[in-house]
C-alpha cells in the first residue's frame, strides 16, 4: 500500500526555483555588512542553514554567535522579499504533489530553511494540508548533510526510513538522505551537476520524470 511509503521533499531547488534570490540576497547583505560573499561560496554551502554557513565562512573572528543570529535573520528576510516579487514554482512541482497524495503516499517537507521562508513557499503552491510533516531549520540542532531534519520528517511520518524517498537537490541533502538510509533522488536544479549528485540514487532534470508508479517501484526497489 502507497500509505506505508513516504516522500520527504527538500525545498529549495526542489519545490521553488530560489537559486537566484538566495544568492542575490548574500550579495545584497555583504555589501551592507562589509563582506564578500562569492557564488564559488554560494555553491559549496548551498542547502545548508544561513547561520552554519555564517560561522563556517567568518566564524568568530569576524561575527561573534550573536551577530550572526541577526544576520541570519536578516539575510532570509531580504530572500523573502526578493521571492515575494517573482515567486518562480518548479516545474511540476505541484502536479507531482497533487499525484502523490491522491495516490496515498505520506508527504513530508525537509528543509534547512526557516519556517517563514517553508512557509511562503507552502502558500504559493497553495499545498499546506496535503504535507503531514513539515520540518525546518529551527527544528534541528545539525543541519544538513546531518540526516536529523530527514529523520524527524520520517519519524512524524511514522515511517521506517527504508519506506521513505527525498529529493533533493544540493550535494549537503543528498549525503543527509543516504546517511539517514533512504532512496534519494537528485533533482539536477540550477547550480548542480551530475557530479553533484554522484551520491544519489537516483537522478532526474526534471521534476515531470517521477510518478507514483517511478516512486513506488524505487522505493521497493530499495526495501529488496
């Protein structure tokens, strides 16, 4: 039965195209704060929480815990802004939502994002109440390629990790995914290559190659 198996969607890159606005909104928050903050950075820590990327880029030589609470903050703030203008939902996004949950998968939501930033994105895709578990950044004490936030998702799913699928898109989440032992599909999104996903499973370049059938044949596949 598809209610005995779960898929765990990632966010950015998966569920909204945010690759632009997440790097445009580094760039606007460097040059008010004085820092440089470089794609090649960008898409080494893609995936991962603003606050682990701050203290792993600048650390307390430059920003102190507490500075960089607040420019976590306002960083995803300004990203929010900058999505709310031209909100760009991934293609197939929402049919793929939609044919999942009609065919009785269990859905959940895995980002490193803030609740506000999940939420925005949960609003514009007009799909809150078909997610049975929604987990964010806050909710996790590691963030991504630690598999916790992947772990709690399947946990609220009440699902063994071998009946859950992710897609994903960083490298961060791909590792978190496996590490956590469940099928992963790499979605080839803006800034990711093959090689990005050498880790995965599975690897799509578009979210239209999947359906329940691909997803319930993968996961058995997987539980073998």
């Amino acid at each position: 039965m598809n209610s005995e198996l779960g898929v765990i969607f990632d966010v950015d890159g998966v569920l909204v195209d945010s690759y632009d606005a997440h790097f445009e909104s580094w760039q606007i928050l460097g040059r008010a704060r004085g820092f440089e903050f470089s794609e090649q950075l960008f898409l080494g820590t893609f995936g991962r929480t603003s606050r682990e990327v701050l203290a792993e880029a600048f650390g307390a030589k430059r920003f102190t815990p507490a500075e960089i609470a607040e420019l976590d903050t306002c960083k995803e703030s300004i990203f929010r802004d900058i999505l709310a203008r031209k909100f760009p939902i991934m293609d197939g996004a929402v049919e793929l939502i939609d044919q999942l949950h009609a065919a009785g998968f269990r859905l959940a939501v895995g980002s490193s994002g803030p609740p506000e930033n999940v939420q925005v994105v949960l609003e514009h895709l007009q799909r809150e109440k078909v997610f049975q578990s929604v987990v964010t950044g806050v909710e996790v004490s590691r963030g991504k390629p630690d598999p916790q936030v992947f772990q709690l998702a399947a946990e609220r799913l009440r699902l063994e990790p071998r009946c859950c699928a992710v897609i994903e898109d960083a490298v961060a989440g791909i590792r978190a995914a496996k590490t956590a032992g469940m099928t992963c599909v790499a979605l080839l999104s803006k800034g990711h290559s093959a090689a990005d996903a050498s880790e995965a499973d599975h690897v799509i370049r578009s979210l239209r190659e999947l359906s329940p059938s691909v997803m319930r044949r993968w996961l058995t596949e997987q539980r073998v």
